[in-house]
C-alpha cells in the first residue's frame, strides 16, 4: 500500500516537488508503531505465581523463588532466583526455626538471598513482590533493580485482609494489562469468582449454624505458640467461628498456654506457617500432646516436662475438636486457594453434611486432618 501512495499523489495532487515539506516528510517516513515487548514477570512470592497462573499468565514467568511449587506446571521452566540461609527449614524441630528467624532479625539480616545475576538473567519487565513480612518471602527493599535491564514495573503487594488479597490480585492483572492485554480483565472475573464462592460458603454456614458460634483457636506455630492473624480472623469468622486471638488484619502474636488456658477454646485448629498437615498432625502430638516444646511462655509454662498437663486440660482437647490443616496451601499464602481454607474451616467447624454442601472444589479432603492423641 505504501508503495502506491505516490502514484494517488500524483494523480490528485500537482508534482509532489510543489507540496508542503511536512507532507512529504509524512509519506517518506511513515511511522509504523512499534510493538510491545513480551511480558517477562519475575514472582518473588509463591503466592504471586499462584496468581499469575491463575489469570493464565504462567507462559509469561521468566523468574521464581526457591518456595513457589504451585501450579508445578507453572514453575518448571523459569529460573529460581532466590534462596535461604535456613539449611532445610523443612525438618528443623519449630523452636530452632523459630531462633534461626529471630537471630536473622535481630541483626538485621534477611533470611533470604536474591540473586543479582539470575534476575538480570530472567530479565523481567515486571517484578511482583512484597514488603509485608521478612519472614515470609523477599521483601522489596532487597531488589537490585540495577542488576536488571531497562525499568521493570515493581509491584509490591502488601494485603493483610482477606478483602485485601482480593483487591491485590487485580493489583496484579492491572499490572501486567500494558504488555498483556486482557489481563486486567482476567484478574477482575477471577476475583468475581471468588467472591461467588465465598457467598457460597458463608451461605452453606448460615445454613447449618445454630445461634451459637463454637470459639476456636487457631495456631499459627507451636513453639513458641502464635497466634492465626492477618487474613485468618476473616476466614474463621466467614466459616462460623467466634474468634479473639487477633482482630482481622493484625499480626500474628505469641500467646502463653496459660492464655490459651483462659480462652479455652471449643475447637483448635493448627497451621503452622509453610506446613502441610502431615507435618502440622505430627508436630501437635509432640510438642502440645508429648510435652515436647522448648520455649517457655512469659508464665513459665509452655515448654519441657509437663507441658502436656495444660494442653490436656483444654476442653478442646478433651472434647477431641483439635484439627490439623494444610497452611502451606490454604491458610498462609494470600492468594485465590485461601477461599478454599475458608472453606475447609467451615466444613471442620460444622461437620460432614456441610463438607458434602461446598464439595472437593471449596472443601479440599486433602487440605485438613482430625489430630489424634499420639
């Protein structure tokens, strides 16, 4: 088409020597739009790489920590550009990691090391991470923005709601629209998703549910004990339960038994932050059933010979309404997978016939267990 303009030129038009220089320069030059770069995304949160593949741009992740492995799908080709000073997290007793963090904070150190040379690699044009806590992931102010080419978008996603999480995955579509059309869009119908799945479960509860809410506990760490915060309050309160260990949105915080004593809780439910159940099942037994925690609340009690005495005293316990779930999954990573721990709690607190209302899809079997006394 271009070629032919000059011969329409000059059939309308006297000689083109006789046209205006800005007209020739318009038609010498054309300007033909360049188009965007691909859209290269580096996750520095497991929880992000849940999202980002969940508004179906995992093709687009060139960069992800050593602690994403969800969707697998999604985390097998790009370069993992982070890792831990802890030697193997996974099987140190809670209390050693516990010191191992504290010793990290208190000198100002991180517990995680960002790899300047793998993210200059990745080279992302959009860098999704987080400054809401230390412990959990790399927080923003670690980037070496430098050490990447060009100017990346950095998105740093801070929620502490469960509203919150909601509003900071379309946070991350917006983010990602400029080289990736649609994405904006996806992210607005997911979240619209799974505000429907969580009127499903509150409507399931309001169903079932008599007019009292059963008390719960829900710890975070076994030793020292913590206490479920930020988006946990909401998720129990959605799910039925009355909670007071924590307002919605605040931080988790240590308790002592003799709190949990006093608060005596009708059910207790424990997910401890990075562990499935198995883990969560087998750590409830030891160190509250077996006596075997090593920290010491600031009443003395709570760690060594005897500490079974007070956690076998909870009418809980006593009861048998102590329960174990997958945290790793669905309760400390804020992301879409929380509505499920919504509602794995619901169907903990109110029984098999609400379980078989909300189904596989919202009530995961694999995402809890009963916990037995050893």
């Amino acid at each position: 088409m271009l070629a032919s303009r000059p011969l329409l030129l000059q059939q309308s038009w006297p000689p083109l020597f006789q046209q205006p220089r800005s007209l020739l320069r318009s038609f010498s030059s054309p300007s033909i739009p360049s188009a965007p770069p691909p859209l290269r995304i580096a996750s520095l949160l497991p929880s992000t790489t849940e999202i980002v593949a969940a508004i179906g741009l995992a093709s687009s992740l060139v960069g992800v920590t050593h602690e994403c492995d969800y969707p697998a799908s999604a985390v097998r080709g790009p370069l993992v550009v982070t890792s831990t000073s802890l030697p193997s997290p996974h099987s140190l007793p809670q209390a050693e990691i516990h010191d191992a963090i504290w010793r990290s904070v208190l000198a100002g150190d991180s517990l995680y090391g960002l790899s300047g040379s793998a993210l200059a690699e990745a080279a992302p044009n959009v860098v999704l991470t987080q400054s809401l806590c230390e412990v959990c992931a790399v927080p923003a102010g670690m980037l070496p923005l430098g050490a990447t080419a060009g100017d990346p978008t950095v998105v740093s996603l801070e929620p502490t709601t469960l509203e919150e999480v909601l509003l900071s995955i379309e946070e991350v579509g917006a983010a990602c629209e400029p080289l990736a059309p649609g994405a904006g869009a996806r992210a607005a119908a997911l979240v619209a998703g799974l505000r429907d799945d969580l009127g499903c479960i509150g409507a399931a509860v309001a169903a079932v549910q008599g007019a009292r809410r059963p008390r719960v506990a829900f710890l975070e760490w076994h030793d020292p004990i913590f206490t479920g915060g930020h988006w946990i309050p909401d998720m129990l309160r959605l799910a039925g339960a009355e909670y007071e260990m924590c307002e919605p949105g605040g931080r988790s915080v240590p308790w002592t038994p003799g709190q949990i004593e006093e608060y005596d809780p009708d059910v207790i439910v424990v997910g401890p932050c990075g562990f499935g159940v198995q883990r969560a099942v087998e750590d409830t037994q030891h160190l509250l059933w077996g006596g075997g925690q090593l920290q010491r609340g600031a009443d003395g009690k709570g760690g060594g010979e005897g500490a079974e005495g007070w956690w076998q005293g909870l009418r809980a316990v006593q009861s048998g309404e102590v329960f174990a779930m997958d945290a790793n999954s669905y309760c400390a990573r804020p992301g879409p997978r929380l509505v499920q721990g919504a509602g794995i709690m619901a169907g903990i607190l109110h029984g098999e016939p609400l379980r078989e209302r909300l189904g596989e899809r919202l009530c995961p079997a694999d995402g809890w267990a009963k916990v037995l006394p050893p």
